[in-house]
C-alpha cells in the first residue's frame, strides 16, 4: 500500500513537466484517491530543504488544466546531490552533511513511500545515487523516474518527454523569425536552436519547418518565394562542417535567392570551429581540463561571422528558440507520450519497482521500466537516419561527415 508520494521536477524546462504532474495526481487519484500526495518545490532544492506543496483535493479535482500549461507549477532548479560543495555553498546543507542522507532523511520525515523525478538525464543519474543510497541504508522508499529533455538524448530512451513540441515551436519560432529575410538585401539568417551535444532537436525543428512551407502557397511574382523562406544549411554537433566549402555553396544561394537561412545546433561544428580558429592563429578558450569553453565560442555568432565573409552578407541575425520552445505546453503526441508514460509510472510505483519510464531502444522500444544505471545522457542524434539524409538532400546540402565521438 503506497500511503504518500512525491513529486519533482528538476533541470531545465521541457514542454512536459506541468502534463507530467497532472498524468501522476489523475492516476493516483483514480486508482489509490488515499494516498497523499506531495510535491517538493524547486525539485531536489525543495527536497533538500523540506519545502513541499500538499496537493488538496481541488487540485486533484482540476489536476487536467495542468495539460494545458508550460513550465512547472512546482518549479525547477539544478541540483546535484553527490555535489556537496555545491550543496553546501548554496547553503541548501549544513558543512559535514551528506546531502544524499540529508534528501533521504527528509523523504523518511515526511513519511514518503514513492518518490517520482521528473527531469533530464542529471535528474534522473541523481535520483539513481538517491534511489541507490536508500536501498543500501534501509530506507524502503521507491523513485520513479520520467524523462524530459527536449534534446532527446537520453540512453536508451527512444523518445523524451516534451521533445516533440519543442520541435513544432521551434519551427513556429522560425516561420516569424525567416519573415525577416527581406528587412535588408543580402540578408543571413542563423536560427541557433538547443543542443549542445545532440543535434535531434536541430534536425526535427528543421524538419516540421519544412513540413509547414509544403502547406504554403506561394506568390513568386511579387517575391513570395519557397527559395526565399527555405532552410539553406542544417548544422548538428554530429557532422563535420567544411566552412569553406559551405561558404562556396551558400554563396550561390545568396546570388541567387538574395538570402541564406540556417539551422545550427547550439554545439555544433565545435571541432570545425576549433580548426578554424586555430587555422587562423586565434587563441581557442579551454577550462583547466583542456575543454574547449562552449560559451566563450558563441557558435550562433561565430557562425554567423565566418560565413558572413564568405557570403558577402550585409545584414545578418542569429535568433535563438530555446526559451520559446522549452517552455510550451506540449502538443498532442506529446500528451499522449505522457499519458502512457505517467499510467506505467504509478503503475511500476505501487508494485514497488524503481526505475525510469522510457521506450527502451535496447528492447524493441517497448515502454518499460528501465533501471536507474542504464540511464545516460549524451545520446547522439544519428545522421544517417532516412528522413534527415531526405531533409539535406531537399536543400542540396552535401551528407555531412560523420563524427563518432565529443
């Protein structure tokens, strides 16, 4: 008998979290309407410091408009807990204490049998150190992962939570963004979507972009052209860039179209960008363990300059969507996604089983429980899948050269 859960959200935003807690408190108020329910504000921040929100009944009466809202009711923050002078310096515990016994302290406390995360692959590797630390100490808790990253990369989850939507509001992002073509002549258009290490979020924005020109009509005679509002270079951190040879081919776009737009993953042509700049003599910025400083680069930028030369650009915008998409209530495939995943969560929960909800790629993609040292972040978008090869061969954009390993 599960007499009181938890929830948590934690990381960054993804067009889930609010569904999310809305599928878990309509489940367990369907099958088990005893059991208390709570959620830790702030996520593990709120666990930390014993900060919790009882849900009341009016709340799981209405629990269905939280499908119809971004963000997280119950708030977000980045906690590691087996970083203790992180924990520590951010006063969320005392020097001496161990944040883990500290959440698992606070969880026994608050009589909590299940613990539900709701978060990325560093949720869900702390809710393993969590879920690992209560099991060796005796604390008979439970912890039911689900995963959110609208990066899609987590191991061995086919599809995250909230992925989808931030793909359509990226591409909703785009078609005002791509308007901009002609504010001057000449015009480049960089469009830097999230995704640091994994290019999925990059290539399906692209993709549902391209699938709203298809439902266009276009007036080419007074300039409404396809050309002019097509994507004209996809970029992910997974594929080599060739600045050189790109420049040459998007030259011809820009004599030609008179404008160039782009799709770059926020890490992307990180090695190129590298190689560039070293070519060149430039000090390349690195961390004490010779990390190259991602934020230092700007790649939205420094993209946008190299090929600023090279395309005789006169104006040039670099437009970032992460905010506008991560923050979107989720579509209908992602509520659906949702629905099925939060119904086998409490499920697993109340049978006692932790883990995190997923399709399991390494199982035929079945939704399952997966357990907590199978999950891994760093999932890499795979290019030589059909619909990204169609995707670059519809802008005549060459098949990039793959890279193994970042």
């Amino acid at each position: 008998m599960v007499k009181k859960v938890a929830l948590l959200t934690a990381g960054g935003f993804a067009p889930c979290l609010s569904s999310a807690i809305g599928g878990l408190i309509e489940k367990y108020t369907r099958v088990s309407p005893d059991t208390e329910i709570i959620a830790y504000r702030h996520g593990y921040q709120g666990l930390l410091q014993g900060d919790s929100i009882t849900i009341t009944p009016e709340v799981r009466e209405k629990a269905s408009v939280l499908h119809e809202f971004g963000g997280s009711p119950i708030g977000n923050s980045r906690v590691k807990l087996t970083n203790v002078a992180d924990c520590v310096k951010r006063g969320f515990v005392a020097e001496g204490d161990d944040p883990l016994k500290v959440a698992a302290d606070q969880l026994e406390a608050d009589g909590v049998d299940v613990l539900h995360t709701i978060g990325g692959d560093d949720t869900n590797t702390t809710a393993a150190d969590l879920a690992a630390f209560l099991a060796e100490h005796d604390y008979g808790l439970t912890v039911v992962g689900l995963p959110k990253t609208i990066d899609n990369d987590v191991v061995p989850i086919k599809q995250s939570l909230g992925a989808w939507t931030a793909a359509d509001m990226g591409a909703r992002f785009a078609a005002n963004i791509v308007a901009e073509h002609n504010s001057a002549s000449r015009m480049l258009i960089v469009h830097e979507v999230m995704g640091r290490h994994c290019g999925w979020l990059t290539a399906a924005t692209a993709q549902k972009y391209r699938e709203w020109l298809d439902t266009r009509t276009w007036l080419p005679e007074i300039g409404l052209s396809r050309e002019a509002w097509e994507i004209h270079g996809v970029y992910v951190p997974e594929g080599h860039i060739d600045i050189d040879a790109e420049s040459e081919r998007l030259k011809q776009t820009m004599d030609t179209v008179g404008n160039v737009t782009i799709f770059l993953s926020e890490g992307a042509g990180l090695d190129s960008i590298v190689e560039q700049m070293e070519k060149n003599g430039e000090d390349v910025p690195r961390d004490a363990f010779g990390h190259v400083k991602l934020d230092k680069i700007n790649p939205g930028k420094w993209f946008a300059d190299q090929f600023a030369k090279g395309l005789g650009a006169e104006k040039v915008m670099v437009q970032k969507s992460g905010y506008y998409s991560r923050s979107a209530a989720a579509n209908d495939a992602d509520l659906e996604l949702i629905r099925q995943c939060t119904e086998l969560a409490v499920d697993e929960a109340m049978a006692g089983n932790s883990g995190v909800i997923g399709q399991d790629e390494e199982a035929g993609d079945v939704l399952s429980c997966i357990a907590f040292d199978r999950i891994a972040g760093g999932k890499a978008f795979d290019i030589t899948v059909p619909w990204f090869r169609e995707l670059l061969d519809g802008i005549g954009q060459a098949q990039p050269t793959r890279i193994e390993a970042h």
